[in-house]
C-alpha cells in the first residue's frame, strides 16, 4: 500500500496554472514544451512511477522555480541593503516547507551579507540535489490536481504523441546512450502495447469512482458482478500515444469495443463528491 504523502498546496495552484498554460499551445510558452523534448527519449520508457507528466512537470517547475526565486531573493536583498533586515529567502521557506535541513548560513549581525552569498547558496541547492528534490515534492502535488483533469491529460499525451511519431528505431540504435529505447518501439513513431501494471489500474479506477468516463456505467462489480472495466489509451498508440498513467482512462467493454483504433475520445464528465 502507498503511504500517504503531506500535501500543504504551497503554490500548487500557482504551478499547476503555469503547466496548464503552457499546454495551451501559448506561442510565448512554445519553447518549455520543445526544450522538454530535446534529445530527450526516456518518456517512452513504459509505466514509469515517476510519470512523464510527474518529469514534464519537474522540468518545467525546475525552470519557473529559479527565475521565481533569483527576483524574490534580489528584492529581499535590495531591502536588506536599505537597512532592513533580511527576511526569510524564498528558497529558505520551500527548505524548510519539505524539511530538507538545508538553511541559509547567516552570518553574525555585525557581518555585511553580500548578494554573492545567496547566490552560493542557490548553487549548493543545485549542486546538492536539494532544489531538484523541491521540484520533484512539488510535482508530485501537482500532478495530484492535475491527475483528475481529462481534457488536460489529452491535452498533454497528444503533445507527447506528435514527438513519439517522429522518433525512428535507426535513430536509437546509433546512439549507444539511447540504443536500449529501441526495444520499446514497435515500428517508427509507434510504440509496442504492454500490459497495464495494477497500481496505474487502481490510480484510473479510483480517478473515474469506478465508473466508465464515457457512458458512467458502474464498473466497481458491486451492482453488476459481470460487467468489465477495460483500460484505454486516451490517445492511442497508432496515434503515436505513450504507455504511461497520464493516458490511461477507465471504459466499459461497450465504449471501448465501438471506438476506433485511432479515435481521441474522453470526456469532461465528473461526478459531485456528494
């Protein structure tokens, strides 16, 4: 069984704004999707924990993380410099909001900080592996809100998809860094199916209340011990679409069996919580 994670929603909202907009296909955003996928192979890597959203959103968290933290930092540093006192980092606060132990060293009150001290504390947070762990914890709530959000799932594995199809098996095989990816593609642009680990099952099961996400037939047997849950690729893999949870959706036998095999069908039905 999974233990349970502390989930505080600091700037969760915050960052699950910016992935969303960046999904949007807004032109000034373009670049952190297409920077994401260069030369990098591994999200097609099958049912990874760690999923491909999970590493989309650490990326990109890592990226907007910095810039937030360099101008909260500077203008802490300007108010120091006036003759305040300096105020908790930003960086300091997420350092101690994942109790990672890692604290800004303060100097005596009689010491003069310079901006270059900061500056060497955010490279040991680099360098330490500690600001890559913050982006990680962060993704992690992240992708808890957005986890529930079919349209933006689609949204994202059709965005995934449109690079799985330009990857070639030659292309892998000359790279001995990357020849061991090969295996995973059936064919240029398509990936081999594979079965359907049950923790990524209980993960869509549990996101759909049991319920196929097209028609809300109930799933769970407890009314209809007959019935069959099937588990589909949002966007399948003739389409180019990854084994990963972010594309998995919860069907009945009926929905399923009348798609096509290329057809993108979701829905943005959900149920109330009461």
């Amino acid at each position: 069984m999974e233990e349970p994670f502390e989930h505080t929603y600091l700037n969760t909202y915050y960052y699950s704004n910016i992935i969303d907009n960046i999904l949007t296909g807004d032109i000034e955003l373009i670049g952190f999707i297409s920077d994401f996928f260069n030369e990098n192979y591994t999200y097609i890597t099958p049912f990874e924990k760690f999923s491909v959203l999970h590493q989309f959103i650490s990326y990109n968290i890592f990226r907007f993380l910095q810039e937030d933290i360099d101008n909260y930092d500077q203008k802490a540093f300007r108010d120091y410099e006036l003759g305040g006192k300096l105020p908790k980092l930003y960086v300091e606060q997420l350092v101690e909001e994942y109790d990672l132990g890692y604290e800004f060293e303060r100097p005596e009150s009689d010491e003069i900080i310079s901006y270059s001290d900061i500056e060497e504390y955010h490279s040991d947070l680099v360098l330490t592996g500690h600001l890559e762990e913050i982006c990680e914890r962060i993704a992690h709530e992240v992708f808890y809100l957005l986890f529930n959000n079919r349209n933006l799932l689609v949204r994202f594995n059709h965005i995934v998809a449109q690079h799985v199809s330009e990857i070639t098996i030659a292309v892998l095989e000359e790279d001995e860094d990357l020849e061991d990816l090969a295996v995973y593609l059936r064919k240029d642009g398509i990936l081999h199916r594979v079965d359907i680990p049950m923790w990524c099952k209980n993960a869509v099961f549990f996101r759909e209340k049991g319920r196929c996400c097209l028609c809300g037939n109930d799933l769970t047997k407890i009314l209809r011990p007959d019935v069959t849950a099937h588990y589909d690729h949002m966007v399948p893999l003739a389409q180019g679409g990854i084994n990963d949870v972010s594309n998995i959706q919860l069907l009945c036998s009926s929905c399923n069996l009348s798609k096509g095999k290329k057809d993108i069908i979701t829905s943005n039905q959900y149920y109330k919580w009461y």
